[in-house]
C-alpha cells in the first residue's frame, strides 16, 4: 500500500489492521509487513526503538513485497520527533496524550507546513515517496490524536472536530486506568471502558474521521472492527515473541522428558 492509498483509505474511514512494534528489530519488522497488514506503527514512545531504529525500519517496511506503511507513534506532542519520524518516512505520526483540541490542533500543525503548519522543510528520506512538495505530503500524511486520558475522553468531540486530525486512536490501557482501573487490565471498570469506547467511536463518526484501538489480539480487532471501530492494531513483536517461545516450551515440557 501507498502513503496516497492508506491516507485515503484512513479518510474513508475503510477498514484496516495493522501491527505494533516495539522491538529494534528492523529484520523482524520487515517480515512482517509482507504478512498483509495495512500498517506497521513503531513505538518511539514506549517501545525500545530510537531514532536510528524509527529510521532502519521504516527503510524495512517500504523495501519489496510489503503490503504495509510505517506509522510512528512519537513520544510526545512536540514539533522535534513529530517532524523527525516524518522526516524518516512515516507515512503518519500517533501522538499520545491529546487532552484537548488545542493539543490536537498543535499536532497537526507539527505535521503540516506553513501555511497551515509549523513543520520545518528538509524530508531527507521521506521525499523518495512522500511529497516532496507541501501539497503532496499533506494529502499523503496522516495525524492520528490518542485518547487515553479522563481529559481527552471527555474533550473527545471537540478534538475529532479539529481541523486536520484524520482520525482518533484509542490507548485502552492508559484509559482504563484514568476510568479508575487499578491496572491496565481491571476488570473492574469494564462496564465503564466499555462507555467509554462506544463515546470515542460515536464522535469520531459524528466528525467523520477514523476510530482506532489498540487490540492485544486478532480475536479482540476483528471484535471492535465489529462494532464500527474503522482501523485496528493487534500488538506486539515483544508480546507475540514471548507467547510463541512459552507455547513451544509447554509442547516440550508436556511430553514429560524435560523439567
């Protein structure tokens, strides 16, 4: 898939599935965004990649055979990694904490050039496929505001509504636990999560922009593709390596031959 094709797609609200990584593992990462998956997003935030590893695998999700475009979730609201992930290649930034539309409006305009933007012109690699003119890297990047916080959630509507932001992504374990969960996977605040979802979703669609969230499985993605979620991560290279490695230890150790 194209930048052109995915923001189009993305603005169409079309449904699309994407992987997480979190690994500085531009080999690995490569392999899987020829599985068929819409989106790679690296996670500069919380994951264990630095600004040479946003770059090496980017460079791997645009080599041959891939079916997917490298979204950055950059590490804050700040012009400076906003503007180096796009400078990298990514064909659209996550950013987290959006509490209002004021922040939403600064990360579009971190994304943008003048005059609707802030962004400082020098796309070093990205000009090989995105833009490299202004008008072109517009309409082929995309800005993706993270709901995660009690603030955001309740400024939801008003940050759909701003002007640029082509869709909300939904950090469920940071919401969860601004809902009052005692951790990122309370079951306590289920029914409370739960209301929450169904907020973000409605004034995103109410705004016509794409919904998101982050899924800790396929099973869990293709439910909220479901209900009207329009895009949707399965997570992680880390988390997934673990649960394979343990489930072919468990088939050795079941065999009653080792400890």
């Amino acid at each position: 898939m194209t930048p052109t094709a995915f923001a189009a797609a993305l603005r169409a609200r079309d449904p699309l599935v994407g992987y997480w990584s979190v690994l500085d593992s531009p080999v690995s990462t490569e392999r899987i965004a020829r599985l068929g998956y819409d989106y790679v997003a690296l996670d500069a935030q919380h994951g264990l990649i630095d600004y040479a590893g946003v770059l090496a695998s980017l460079t791997a999700i645009d080599t041959k055979g891939s079916t997917a475009v490298g979204l950055v979730r950059v590490e804050a609201n700040d012009p400076m990694p906003i503007g180096k992930a796009l400078d990298a290649g990514a064909a659209g930034v996550i950013v987290p904490l959006i509490d209002t539309a004021q922040d939403a409006a600064a990360a579009v305009a971190a994304v943008r050039y003048p005059p609707l933007g802030r962004r400082s012109y020098g796309p070093m690699r990205s000009a090989l496929r995105i833009g490299p003119d202004p008008a072109d890297a517009h309409e082929q990047t995309v800005v993706l505001a993270m709901i995660e916080t009690a603030e955001g959630l309740k400024n939801v509507e008003e940050i759909c509504a701003t002007d640029g932001v082509d869709g909300v992504y939904i950090g469920p374990s940071d919401l969860r636990i601004a809902l009052g969960g005692a951790s990122s996977t309370d079951p306590t605040v289920a029914d409370e999560f739960e209301a929450a979802l169904v907020t973000v979703r409605e004034a995103a669609a109410a705004a016509g922009i794409a919904a998101g969230i982050h899924n800790a499985d396929g099973a869990s993605a293709a439910k909220r593709l479901t209900e009207g979620f329009t895009y949707v991560t399965v997570a992680s290279d880390l988390v997934h390596l673990e649960q394979v490695a343990y489930r072919h230890l468990t088939a050795v150790r079941a065999t009653g031959q080792v400890r």
